[in-house]
C-alpha cells in the first residue's frame, strides 16, 4: 500500500478544505485561521500562496474556474487571480460566527455550514444558483465534511463535536434534505470527525481532528480502512489527479510540531488506486455588491 507523502510542507496552523481544479490540474486548499489560500502545481511540484486576508471556512470553484470565498461574519466573495468581489457582505444572523465547511451540489447550489455563536449553535445554509440564501438545519454543534452518494439522492453531512457523520435523502431537482439519520458514530476518546469525501464506489473518507489517521467507511458505515497520518489533527481530503486516484489530505498544527507531530500542518498525496469522482462545480450567480 502506497504510504502518505508531504507534498506541500506550509507548517500550516489549520490546512482545510482542499480541492482539486479540473480546469488547472491543481490543488487549491486553505489556512482556515490563518486566512491565507494555496494552491500546488504536480506538475512543478511547488505551491503558492494566492491570497492573505480575513480567514476562508471553504471555498468552491465555479464552472468558469474562479472561486467563491465563505468568511467570517457570513460574508461570501468572488475570487478570481487575485481580484475580490463582495457578493454578501455578512448575514446578520452570523456576524459573530464564520462558514466552517462547504460544498457544490450537482446542480450547482452550495451548502455552507457556520460555526457556533456564543448564544447558539450552528447552522447550515443552502446558497441557490440565483444568490438566494436559505437555512437547512439548526443545531449544529461544528457543521463540517459534507458529500453525495455516487447516485446522487443520498448527503452527508459532518456534526463534529457530536462526533456524528448523518445521511438525508437528498432532492437534486429542490436541493431538499430529508429523513436524517445518523450513520456514524466515531468512539469516544479516538479525535472528531472532520472533512470527507465519497470516492466511486460510494465508499465514505473521513479525516479525523485529534484522530491522526484517515478513515474509510463502507456504504453501510462500516469501518473497513485506517490510515496513520504523521499529524495529529487530520482535517480533509478530495481526490483529483488526471485520472482522480491521486487523493490530498489537509492537516493541522503546524505551529507546534512537537505537540502535533512531525508533519503536522503539512499536505499530503496517497494514491491507493481507489477511484475517486470529481467535485461539482458551483454556479451562482450573483449582481455583485461593493
């Protein structure tokens, strides 16, 4: 079994949300807290940083190639080489929170979970294609990894502090979550699920914060696959590549390795030749404000 290689050694404090760029054949990725964006290039084998500023929950790339930004306050922007457009410039309702994770659906929605407020937990929106914003679940305790089904009409979704992984049936035609049930269940003691990804097999990747490995579930839920990782806090993986075998994982703690681990912070390639899909494009659209 091919083992994890550092590919990108950023000493990052909270590496997230990675995504591969079909359009450029790179893998884009953020420093949460930070509020720093990368993105490496296989092809020279070097990265860079494209952007400093307010911290990034997640991003999407949309169809044309550029990125729509998730911040603090509820704030989404449009990203494209180095030029930002404010789309919403905060939800009154997150001022005092940040987006945590997102994802495109097959359609071209995206679904954008926030952190919790000191008065409440969080939620999770659904952005549709014209820019409208609607809410989806309350309740969350940290809204984190989220994917579909290879046939689409199943979503997962990541409630980390409940160490909970549940699935709803999924509406492609309303973008409708309904019937949720919790279908993993992490053990007490061994981290918190985090990012995830559903490879072509309809098998469930889960990273796992404070876990320091990487899981892969059945489409039952069960376990059938753990991989150590040199890092404590295991924070995502996606699959990209020419053929998507190629999977990145992001990880946490660079700033204190020798708590963390040695490659805590760093990015990471594996290729197992488990086959993965691509991630849905966003397509939204928006009359720009600013």
């Amino acid at each position: 079994m091919d083992s994890p290689e550092i590919i990108a050694d950023c000493s990052c404090h909270n590496a997230e949300g990675p995504l591969w760029h079909p359009l450029e054949q790179k893998l884009y990725w953020t420093d949460l807290l930070t509020g720093r964006l990368f993105r490496y290039d296989p092809a020279t084998k070097a990265y860079e940083q494209i952007y400093s500023g307010e911290s990034i929950g997640g991003f999407t790339i949309q169809e044309d190639g550029s990125l729509l930004l998730f911040k603090e306050r509820g704030a989404i922007e449009h990203w494209c080489e180095g030029k930002i457009t404010p789309l919403i410039p905060e939800l009154a309702e997150e001022r005092e929170s940040r987006f945590n994770d997102v994802i495109a659906d097959p359609v071209g929605r995206v679904f954008c979970g926030t952190m919790p407020t000191p008065d409440r937990l969080g939620r999770l929106y659904r952005l549709d294609t014209d820019g409208t914003l609607s809410l989806v679940l309350e309740g969350i305790n940290v809204a984190n990894g989220m994917g579909f089904s290879p046939d689409r009409k199943q979503f997962y979704h990541t409630n980390s502090e409940q160490r909970e992984i549940s699935r709803f049936d999924y509406d492609q035609n309303t973008g409708t979550l309904r019937n949720q049930q919790v279908h993993i269940t992490t053990p007490e003691g061994e981290g918190v699920p985090d990012g995830l990804t559903i490879d072509a097999e309809g098998y469930l990747w889960s990273a796992r914060w404070d876990g320091g490995h990487l899981f892969r579930y059945a489409p039952d839920g069960t376990e059938v696959l753990r991989i150590p990782f040199p890092a404590l806090k295991v924070t995502s993986v996606t699959f990209g590549g020419a053929d998507y075998t190629e999977m990145f994982i992001t990880t946490a703690g660079g700033d204190d390795r020798a708590t963390e681990g040695t490659g805590a912070g760093a990015i990471f390639r594996l290729n197992l030749g488990i086959q993965g899909v691509p991630e849905f494009f966003s397509r939204i659209s928006f009359n720009p404000l600013g």
